[in-house]
C-alpha cells in the first residue's frame, strides 16, 4: 500500500490526492465535517455550503469580474464606516476564521458571532475558533443582548455594542430574513452569497456572488490596499453603485456561460 506523500491530505473517508481535480472542493468540504464534530457548524450549514457550491459551478468556482467591482465597494463602505461589524455564523468560523479576525484588525471592525440555529455551546465553540485565529474580542456570546424590531428568529439576538449599534455590517451565506431588517434598521449590509437569487444578494446594500474563501482574502486585499484613500475617493467609488444592476449582471453572465458551455458540448462525444 502507497504511503501518503506530503502534498495529500488525509480526509475522513481516505487520502485526498494532490492530483484529485476537486481537491480544493473536498478540502474544503472537510472543514466543514470537521467543524460539525466541534459543534461550530450544524447540519443545516453542510446543507447550505451545498446549495451553495452548485451556484460555485454556474460561475465556474472563479471570482468574477463583477464581484471583484462589489469587493472593491464593500471594502470602501467597511472603511467609511464608523462602526462596522462582521457578522459571524458556523460556517465563515469554519472556512475562513483567521481571514476574519485579519479582516477585523485592518478596517478595524468588531467581531460578533450571530446564528439562526442558535445554543450556548455553538456560540462558545465558534467564539473560542475565532480566538485560536488570533481575535482578542469577540461580541454575541456573554456581552449584553438586545433584539431586531420585525425579526423572530433566532437572529434577533444582537450584541448591544455590535451589530445593533453598526452602521455597516458584512454578512455572508444566505440571511435573507435579518438583511432585510437590517436594511429596515438603516444600515449598510455586505453580503457573501453565491445565489444572486436569495433574499439576502436582493435586500443587501452590495453582494459579492462569490465563495467565502475567495472572497474574504481579496477583501482583506483591497481593504490594505485602499487605507491611504482619502474620503472623497472612498466616497466616490461607491456613489454610483447600483446592487439591482449588480444582480442582473450575475444573472447574465450565469446564463450567457450556461449558454457557451451547451453550445460548446452539441456535436461532441460518442453516441451511446
């Protein structure tokens, strides 16, 4: 039996190959296993990172170059902001959380863990996660608790001095019902979501249709990069945004590749 080379990975059913061609696919995918053994994710999370990689597939697992415009927007809407938060949930804390806690650090911006499906020890466990990461403060767990007007979930419980007291709050993986109470609240929503469909990519100020994993690290990127702006640049980039728009350019690009990739597979292969 071949030994495992260091460029493999093991996986809960086996080796990862370094060669596998949805090796990144599958790593990923055991973050998420591993972080439902840890009480950071639950089911209901495998479920929606699911749904979400189908959309991955229709925009070719890329960053597009409509989300890098809505990374560069977001990024200039978290550095304007006065008191931005990045709302935490099972998920971000099990792909990205040392992304997050560098993401917090250079806008800088609070940290506060927020979920539908919500009990105490998921909200330590994703807490402690984002403390490994390097987070020094971490709201929604112990600090003082106050809800979201028109909103019944779970969700409703804010941290006081966090996403309540936010004027801008990045968000990702479908959310739809607190983004649009958010949005009613006042404030400036970001949102991840790789469904331009979703309630949340509608309600949200900006979305960024992309992977959480790619995202995130482009937006720390951009926010290092964008630091020495002035106001009036910052100000200026976003003046004109639209996210409507935004939308219906995801929508066309997911339908015109759907339409290259028929077109490119009639006439090929065998016939049975």
């Amino acid at each position: 039996m071949d030994s495992p080379q260091s460029s493999e990975n093991w996986g809960s059913s086996g080796i990862i190959p370094a060669n596998h061609p949805r090796r990144e696919s599958l790593l990923i995918r055991e973050k998420l296993v591993e972080a439902l053994r840890e009480n950071i994710l639950t089911e209901h999370g495998l479920i929606a990172h699911g749904r979400g990689e189908c959309f991955d597939y229709l925009i070719g697992e890329t960053t597009t170059p409509f989300a890098k415009r809505s990374i560069e927007i977001s990024a200039s809407l978290l550095l304007l902001a006065k008191k931005p938060v990045i709302s935490v949930n099972g998920n971000m804390a099990a792909l990205v959380p040392e992304e997050l806690v560098k993401l917090a650090n250079e806008i800088p911006a609070k940290l506060e863990v927020n979920l539908f499906y919500r009990n105490e020890k998921r909200l330590k466990s994703i807490k402690e996660k984002l403390q490994r990461a390097g987070a020094t403060e971490v709201l929604g767990v112990e600090d003082e608790q106050v809800t979201i007007p028109e909103l019944f979930s779970e969700r409703r419980r804010v941290s006081k001095e966090g996403i309540f007291s936010s004027d801008v709050v990045l968000l990702a993986l479908e959310d739809g019902d607190r983004t649009e109470a958010l949005v009613k609240m006042g404030k400036k929503v970001i949102s991840i979501d790789l469904n331009p469909l979703s309630r949340t990519s509608i309600f949200s100020t900006v979305t960024i249709v992309d992977n959480v994993t790619r995202a995130i690290p482009l937006l720390l990127s951009k926010v290092k990069e964008m630091k020495t702006w002035d106001r009036e640049s910052l100000v200026n980039l976003s003046k004109n945004f639209n996210n409507r728009e935004n939308i219906a350019i995801a929508l066309s690009y997911i339908s015109e590749r759907i339409t290259a990739l028929s077109a490119d597979f009639k006439g090929k292969g065998k016939s049975i």
